[in-house]
C-alpha cells in the first residue's frame, strides 16, 4: 500500500505514521526527518538544507526530489507512507511519476491543540522518537524510553513559530488536497479532541482504508 499523509506541524503526523507503519507493514518515509539528518553532515547541500529550516521555511522543490527519488525508488515495492511530502504541485508530478498512490490521507485539527501539543513536545536526541510531556509521556521524565538518551525541545515549536508554520501548510496543502481529491480516495480524519489516544485514531484511519479495500 502507498500512502500519503498531511497534516498540520502538531497534528500528530508522525505518531500516526509510524503507528500504521508497523499495523500495515510498510515503510514511513518522514521528509522532515530526512532533511534533519542531512543537515547535520558537512557537505555544500548540508549547508543549504540548513540554511532553509534554521528558517523555518520549505526546501526548494529540486532538492526534495532529489532526495526523495534516491528514498523512494527501493521502497516502491514495499510500500509506504509519506509524511511530509509532497508540499507543492510540482513535488506531487514527480512523484507520479516515481508510484502510483493508493490514498491520501488528511488530519484535520484545530490550531488549539496544535499549539498545545508541540508547545510540549520533546524529541529523543538520538532516535527521534516523539514524546509529549502531557499526552504522551516517557517513563522516565526527560529520557527516551526506546534509546535512554535525553529528549529535547525543537527550537522551532514557539507559538510564534508555530502560528507561522500552520500558515504555511495551510497555504500550502489546500491546493495539493485539491490535485488529489480528483485522483484518488481521500481518508479525512477529524480529531478535535486534544486527549484522543493515538491507537483510536490510528483504528479509525486502517478501518476506513479496509473500506476502500487497500489493507
Ligand atoms: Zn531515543
């Protein structure tokens, strides 16, 4: 099964994607993850991607592809679910060209809990694994449950840097839902509830895909 996920910065994206990565035996390919790791090495393109979220603002569309293409080609047979890609029109026709994709699917919630989520949102330093310190958190506090390393506060969940981001994917998703409301199903999930544990929405998400007759 190929996916693509969107949602909202906050929106739970990841949680979900990893989630229905395991319960559907595919792979997660989270772009935002990629380009972090890809900053850290010490090569000119390490430097630009850098330059771009230090930020806060999009990787232009050829790098992403780029990067994408090299990604995906292995994972094609496989399947998977994209979380972060594509972000404009031009990054959607390449990847068509790359698979054909099964369904999209779209997290829709209000910008309240979004702000209240990522303003508690901790990263684990090495592995990446995402905790909440309200909703979902780690056994011991501060320190991943997976790889016992030291959570950290992404310098860009601030309300302000939030407000900016959300604006950002609004503008740019709408016309993406659109390309593809005329292509391919669609599993919209509400989830206007800030303490809705994850495997609820997660059951919803594979029960609607077994409706469309993917799983
Ligand atoms: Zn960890």
């Amino acid at each position: 099964m190929r996916l693509i996920i969107f949602g909202a910065p906050g929106s739970g994206k990841g949680t979900y994607a990893s989630r229905l990565k395991s319960k559907l035996g595919i792979v997660a390919i989270a772009t935002g993850a990629i380009f972090r790791e890809l900053a850290k090495e010490e090569t000119s393109l390490a430097e630009t991607v850098k330059s771009f979220l230090e930020l806060g603002q999009l990787v232009p569309d050829d790098i992403v592809i780029d990067v994408l293409k090299g990604r995906l080609m292995k994972k094609v047979l496989e399947g998977f679910i994209l979380d972060g890609y594509p972000r404009t029109l031009v990054q959607a026709k390449a990847l068509d060209a790359l698979a054909s994709i099964d369904a999209v699917i779209h997290l829709v919630v209000p910008d309240w809990i979004i702000i209240e989520r990522l303003s508690n949102r901790r990263i684990c330093s090495k592995c990446g694994e995402v905790y909440n310190i309200r909703f979902l958190k780690p056994r011991r506090p501060e320190t991943c449950d997976k790889c016992g390393e030291k959570l950290l506060q992404r310098a860009d969940d601030t309300p302000k840097v939030i407000r900016e981001r959300i604006k950002i994917y609004e503008k740019q998703t709408q016309p993406l839902l659109q390309y593809y409301e005329e292509r391919i199903p669609i599993v919209r999930c509400k989830c206007d509830s800030i303490d809705m544990p994850p495997e609820a929405v997660v059951a919803n998400i594979l029960e609607r895909l077994e409706a469309l007759d993917l799983t």
